[in-house]
C-alpha cells in the first residue's frame, strides 16, 4: 500500500517526472562508475553498495512528511552596499499571497517561499512585488565576524571578497535573473520542497546550495579550475597529436574507454575541491556527518539543467558566462541531454571566443584560454562521443585561430566515420564546412578553397547558398584570377575542373552555380561587383570603381564596349528580354521532358502525403486513395482523344474571384466568362473544380449554404456535357489535378506535337508554352516547398497566367467588361549565361531587386 502511495505521489510531480528521474538515472550510473572504491563513512559500504541497497531518494519524502523543521532564521539587516548592488538588490520579483503567509511555524526554505509567479516562465502575471535583498537576505546581509565562519564561503577569513574573485557584473545580473526564474518555477519549487522534507540536514544543505547558486563571486580561484580544464583539453590535444583526428572519433563508448576515465576522474577531484571549501562546518557541529554532497550534487543538476533549458528555448547566452563557471568549479557531473543543451546553446547564439570569463585583470588571460565553447565541446566529446554539433563547434575554433587545415582533418576524420548515411542524424551540414572555406578564403589560399568547396559539392546533406558560390567566387576574383593569362590556380585540375584561371573558369564555376541556386541578393552583387573591380584593377579593359558595400547599385543603361568588363545593375527589355548594356537576349527555359516527367512523378507522391493534412483521418480511408485518384486523371489525359488541352482553368479560383461581398458567391457566370474570352483566342479549354461544386447545392468556403439557379445549372452541365469540367473526387486536393495538367504529356491528344506558340503568332494568342494555367494562386502554401525549387520555379514561370477582370453579381458583370490577362514569362528568371560579342554574360536575378532587374557580369 505504501508503495502505491509513493508511486501515485511520484507521478503527481510532474517535474519530477519530466526531469529529475533522467537526471537521477545517469547521475546515479556515472556516480556507480567513478566511486566503487569510495566508501561511506556512515555505515562502512561503498557508495555504490549504499545506492543499490537503499531506496530511491524519492522514496524517503513520505517518512519524514508533515514533521516539523527547524524553525525560520531570522533576518539579517541589508547590507551598504555600492549604488549599483543597492539597486541590484531592489530588483522586484512577484510574489503569491498564498506564500507570504506562513502559518504552519515551519522553517521555509528559499525555494519554498519564492512564489510561483515570481520571474516564472508565463508572463503577465500582476502580484505583489518585494525587493530581492527581502527575498534573499543573506545574500544581502552584513555578516558579522561570528557569522562568517558558517555563511561565508572562505572559512578561514573575513576579508572582502576579492575584486578577482567577482563575475563581470553584467553576465552575473543575466545570469542571476535567469537563475531566480528558474527557481520561481511552481514545478521546481515543489520539487525542491520534496527535498527539504526528507531529511533535516537538507534544509542548511539547500541554503548553502542557494548562497553558492546566487553569489556574484566564485568559490574556487580560476586559476585552480583553469589547470585542471587545461588537462582535460591538453589530454584531448595529446590523443589528437598521437593518434590523429581517427583516434578521437569513437568517443566514450558508454564511459569505458580511458578518454572518459580521465574526465571522471578530473570533475571527481574537482568537486570534492569544491565541496570541501563549500559545505565545511563550524568547529563542533554535530551535523557535519548529516550532509549528503550527493544531494547537493543533485539539485545543483537540477537547477543547472533548467537554466540551460531556459536559455535555450529563450536564446539568452549571455547567463552561460557564468552558469558554465559555476559548473567547472563544482565538478558537476551534467546528464547527457543537458550537455546537448549547454553545446546547442554555446553553438548558435554567438558565444564561442567573442565572450570570456572576466576575472578583472584582462591582462592575466592568454591567448591560449579555451573559449566557453571549446570547453563545452571538451565536456561533451570526452563524456559521450563527438557528434555533428560538437565537431562543427570545435572546427569553428581551428579555423578562427586560423588553423583550417587541422580543422579539415578533424571534419575529415568525422566524414569517414559516419559514412555516406544521408539519414544519419550526424550527416556533415553546410555549418561545419563554411568556417573551413571562409578561413581559405580570407587567407588567400585559393587553392585549398577550391578543393574544400569541391568536397562541400560532393556531399548531399550540404546544401549550398547562393552567398557560399559568391564567397569563392570573390575570392578567385579579388587574386585576379579571373583575368585574361592570369597564372593557373594550384591543383585546380585535379579537382576535375577544365580550367585553371581565366574568364573560362568563371563561366565554369558560374555554370555549375546555375545548376544549384536561382539567385542572388543584393549584398552578393556588391561583394561580388567590388571583388572583380579589385581583380581587374590594373587592367586596362576594366572601368569598375569599387562601392560602399551598403550604397545601392545604380542601373546602367549605357551599352559597353565589345572588349569592357562588366559587373553591373542593367532592367531588362520586357517585351524583348535584351540586356540594354551587353545586347544579350535572354531564354525562356522550359522544363526538359525529363523534368515534366519528375515533376509528374512527385505530385503524385504529393498527393498522398497530404492527404491526411487536407482531408483529415478517416478509417475507411488512406493516403493511397489520393494517388490512385491523381493516378486515374492522368491517364484519363493521356488517352483521351480530340484536341489537346491548352488552358486549364483553376476552377476555384475563377469562381470565387472578387466574390468576398454580402452576396457573393461561387459564381459559374465568371466560369463561363472566363472560357469564352479563351476560347475566342484560340484556346481549349480544362476547367479543374472541387467535387462539391459539381452539384446543384454546397457550402461554400464561407460555410454558407448556395443553391444553384437555372442559369448556373445550364453553365455547369454545358461544360460536363462538352467534357471540359473535370470534378475532383470527394476529399482530394483540386491543386495537385490542374498542377499536373498542365505538366500531362496528353499522349494520345497531341500526337507528340509541340503545343509551344511562337512570338510572331498571327492569332493574337499570346507566345509561350502550352497548356498555361489560369490562376491567382500565388502558390504559397507550404506544401509547394515540398517540390524540388527549381523545377517549381520554372514550372511556375512557364505556365502561369494570371488575370484581372470586374467582378459578377449573380449573373450580372459591366457593360464591357473585359479579362486582362498577365501571361506567363517571357524569358526566364534564373541565372544564366548567354552569347555577348565574343564571351559570355550572366545575369543573375536578384532576390530584393525588380523581377525585370538583373546583376550581370561579362568577363
């Protein structure tokens, strides 16, 4: 009965539940493997024959539940202090009222008093407001000479604390406020509270505990901490100069190989340093005995996990600064999942060397110091086994001090050990390759940059930027060679290159660029306009000026001589797509017959996967059902017979156009507006609409109820009559149906013909591939980004047509109402290169420019 008791109030925490029981396994499991030799001096056993024998520390909070404690330590006055830790001190946090009361004659403990709305994790909350020096007073206290021997953290002294010994003063009011959330929280109050309950000596231990947590100076001198860091990282540089960047890759291997000894072995002599400074009693306390440094161990894992979880998931980094201290100088032991925390943390919000431990004397640290994330990433690689974070981070370091070479071995190293596994979740990202490439690139060494972007090329969980093929190509650029009989770049042809230097290796390197992104920002085309005027400065066909890198770019208009260089902003010819400053015509590029197929392909298995998101789950159904259904139109397309289709029409979306006021409707009249004015240019027409729209009464999108009348009946079974309104089947996605129309090889209608219309087409029809699609979809649902971009882009180039015309009333519209028509590209909008005098030139379109605007280069 007892144990059902204890398990039904285990689960009642749930922070407990959430945080403490992982925290406690791994601690206990790392604490089993570093004390089998450390006995305990209460009963004789070991340590680790004690935490098997005895009950889970949870388990003894019923037994002592309800007694009274010891009774409230009264007050100490506030203590003069600077006006800067005076208004520190009047620092504010909410208080319940339910907490101000304490009626039981208790002892209340800080976390027990701190309310649940203080500084908590919801905000918003309106309650009362004491200062901190209230909250906290011995940390505000004067400590008197009979004091000091118990609260004070150096026993052997009542001196002030030395300058030296102090945290910067704003990563400490970061990393306090931080802390004081943390502690406010409801679920780590009750918690806490949980361990003051099971044994009296815990409510001194968790004061103690609170001083150290929240005191604005250190316990251990840095320079103690600092030398034993220095081993473990000086043992990982050993292993490394020894065995190589392989040795070091097979990590801890659960904490049996020596690498992880050595850790243990480290934090295990550092946090009996630190405890033996911290929890040191007063000459003759008969409670010295009575102190668990286990415990406070693990509280101290408790708070240090929440507070790592509470920068992360509020991207502060600046509280770690002195969190991370308080680790290293207590020889916490972290779980596994906090260090992933604490590495996420030191990893993407911009620590790494910009920020270091303020010790007061700049001058004392050395180049040599190991910023908070080499240490971070020290903690990590030799507690557990590097991974694709950890690597990336300390690759980062390498080539900030400007040692890329040792960094490309370390990733190198790591890429073997992982294999080509694209699934694996320590695949190589972009992160880890670009500090390598930028530290080449801003070193000159342009060789070695080629060969690590050709590597970065070669793995497919590195998805390239357009700013990484700008960063290399001003680089190659600003050394010149990309001039004309400009010296051969080392090694460049090993790298399966055709060219060593020259403008043919621009126009080579830009292809493949070409295959990979679609365009450029405008800062690219500074940095990549300024670089090329650097290159070419001495030569005399070259007139570039280098610009502000934040000025913006001027569009020139002036035709350049057939030998000139050219780096600039042109606006392209609408109607002619001819570039007004090199005469360059652009290209409509259509998709290949391969790509038409591919994208084929996967709106079919599109379909499917949206299936559920659209139409919601349903027993009777499956995501199948949806490709099987897209399955059977596209055969329908491609076996019927008759004319081909050449405009399809997004039903929908013609339907509802401009039908948003108190009347407005699904209207088939601007269906039938829409066919007609088609029809009469020339086209065949393929009206696409959702299932419900193909009966004489529905809800519309606004869940209103319409029925049709006779005219819209006539129009609806006209079109079905003549076979051109195709009704999705019921729950399935209108989008994918009018999508693949338009990309539908229609085998047996068009007989292999192109559909394409010529520019000078006497009709009137407008020029461009066929079938277009009629829509105003500007086709930003998310499920779009499932399709690989550059055939979406070119798809959507070719085929759409948007349209403009005055809404209908019922079935009433203007007199002369007439559809303008926005028809699809006329030259595409992706970079490419095109004939110029004797070389060639490329535009590159730019993200935050004009859709006519491009930047082109012509070497």
């Amino acid at each position: 009965m007892m144990l059902q008791n204890e398990e039904a109030r285990v689960r009642r925490l749930n922070y407990d539940d959430d945080v403490v029981a992982p925290v406690m396994a791994e601690t206990k499991l790392f604490q089993e493997k570093t004390s089998n030799d450390v006995v305990d001096e209460r009963s004789g056993r070991s340590r680790h024959q004690v935490e098997q024998i005895e009950e889970p520390w949870y388990t003894k909070i019923e037994q002592v539940e309800g007694a009274t404690n010891q009774s409230q330590a009264e007050q100490a006055p506030p203590t003069s202090e600077s006006p800067k830790r005076e208004a520190e001190s009047n620092m504010s946090l909410n208080l319940d009222n339910n907490h101000n009361n304490n009626t039981t004659g208790k002892k209340s403990s800080i976390f027990s008093s701190i309310s649940k709305s203080a500084l908590s994790f919801q905000d918003g909350d309106k309650s009362t407001t004491i200062p901190l020096s209230e909250l906290f007073p011995t940390l505000y206290a004067k400590e008197s000479s009979s004091d000091t021997a118990t609260s004070s953290f150096n026993t052997d002294t009542t001196d002030a604390v030395n300058p030296e010994m102090m945290y910067d003063a704003r990563h400490f009011d970061a990393y306090r406020e931080a802390m004081a959330a943390v502690m406010s929280n409801e679920k780590m109050q009750r918690t806490l509270s949980k361990f003051e309950k099971r044994d009296e000596a815990n409510v001194e231990l968790i004061e103690k505990l609170k001083e150290w947590v929240l005191s604005d100076h250190r316990v251990i001198d840095e320079e103690v901490v600092g030398d034993r860091w220095s081993k473990l990282e000086k043992h990982w540089r050993e292993e490394w100069m020894v065995g190589g960047a392989s040795s070091l890759m097979e990590g801890s291997n659960g904490g049996n190989d020596p690498v992880s000894n050595v850790m243990k072995s480290e934090l295990k002599a550092q946090n009996e340093l630190f405890q033996s400074k911290l929890l040191q009693a007063d000459e003759g306390d008969d409670q010295e005995g009575e102190r668990d440094p286990q415990t406070f161990n693990q509280i101290a894992q408790l708070l240090f996990t929440a507070l790592g979880r509470y920068c992360a998931e509020r991207a502060r980094s600046v509280p770690m600064e002195v969190a991370w201290y308080k680790v290293k100088e207590s020889g916490l032991v972290l779980p596994k999942d906090t260090i992933s925390t604490y590495l996420y943390v030191v990893g993407t919000m911009g620590m790494g060397d910009s920020f270091r431990m303020t010790t007061g004397d700049e001058e004392k640290k050395n180049s040599s110091e190991a910023s908070i994330s080499e240490e971070v990433v020290t903690y990590h690689d030799l507690a557990m086994k590097p991974t694709e974070s950890s690597i990336s981070l300390r690759v980062k370091a390498f080539a900030s001090k400007g040692d890329a070479k040792t960094a490309n071995e370390l990733l190198e190293a790591f890429k073997k050990r992982i294999g080509d596994d694209v699934d694996n979740k320590e695949a190589i990202r972009l992160r880890t390759y670009l500090p390598i490439l930028k530290q080449y690139c801003e070193s000159k060494d342009v060789g070695a940059a080629l060969a690590v972007f050709k590597q970065m090329q070669s793995i497919s969980t590195v998805i390239l930027e357009p700013e990484n093929y700008v960063l290399l190509l001003a680089s190659i650029a600003e050394n010149g060679f990309f001039c004309s009989n400009s010296p051969p770049i080392e090694g460049a042809l090993d790298l399966g290159l055709n060219h060593e230097s020259g403008p043919e290796l621009f126009d080579e390197l830009v292809s493949e660029m070409a295959d990979d992104v679609l365009e450029i920002s405008s800062a690219s085309a500074s940095r990549l306009h300024n670089a090329l005027a650097i290159g070419f400065k001495e030569r005399p066909e070259n007139n570039l000026k280098e610009m502000h890198p934040l000025a913006s770019m001027p569009i020139s208009r002036q035709p350049a001589k057939s030998n000139e260089v050219v780096a600039c902003r042109i606006s392209l010819d609408r109607s002619s797509g001819i570039c007004p400053v090199t005469q360059a015509q652009q290209r409509l590029i259509v998709l290949e017959p391969s790509q038409r197929r591919q994208l084929h392909d996967d709106l079919l298995t599109l379909s499917g996967e949206q299936f559920s998101k659209f139409a919601g789950k349903r027993d009777d159904e499956t995501p199948e059902r949806a490709t099987e259904e897209l399955q059977k139109f596209s055969d329908w397309l491609d076996e019927r017979d008759g004319e081909p289709f050449t405009a399809i029409l997004d039903g929908a979306n013609i339907g509802y156009y401009m039908q948003s006021f108190d009347k407005g409707r699904f209207n088939y009249h601007q269906i039938k507006f829409m066919v007609d004015t088609l029809e009469e240019r020339g086209e065949n027409v393929l009206v696409v609409i959702p299932n419900k729209y193909g009966y004489n009464s529905f809800y519309t999108s606004k869940s209103n109820h319409q029925q049709l009348d006779a005219e819209e009946r006539t129009i609806m079974n006209d079109l079905l009559r003549r076979k051109k309104l195709y009704k999705v089947p019921p729950r399935c996605l209108d989008d994918f149906y009018w999508m693949l129309a338009s990309v539908s090889d229609q085998v047996s209608a068009r007989k292999e013909v192109d559909l394409s219309v010529a520019n000078d087409d006497s009709s009137g029809r407008w020029p461009g591939v066929r079938p277009v699609l009629i829509s105003n979809d500007q086709m930003r649902d998310h499920k779009w980004e499932l399709l690989e971009p550059r055939l979406f882009r070119r798809w959507y180039g070719c085929h759409i047509v948007n349209y403009n015309f005055t809404a209908f009333v019922m079935g009433e519209c203007v007199d002369g109402n007439e559809i303008f028509f926005s028809q699809a590209d006329f030259f595409s909008r992706e970079i490419q290169g095109n004939q110029s005098g004797s070389g060639k030139a490329w535009h590159f379109p730019v993200s935050d420019w004009d859709l006519e605007e491009r930047f082109v280069v012509r070497l």
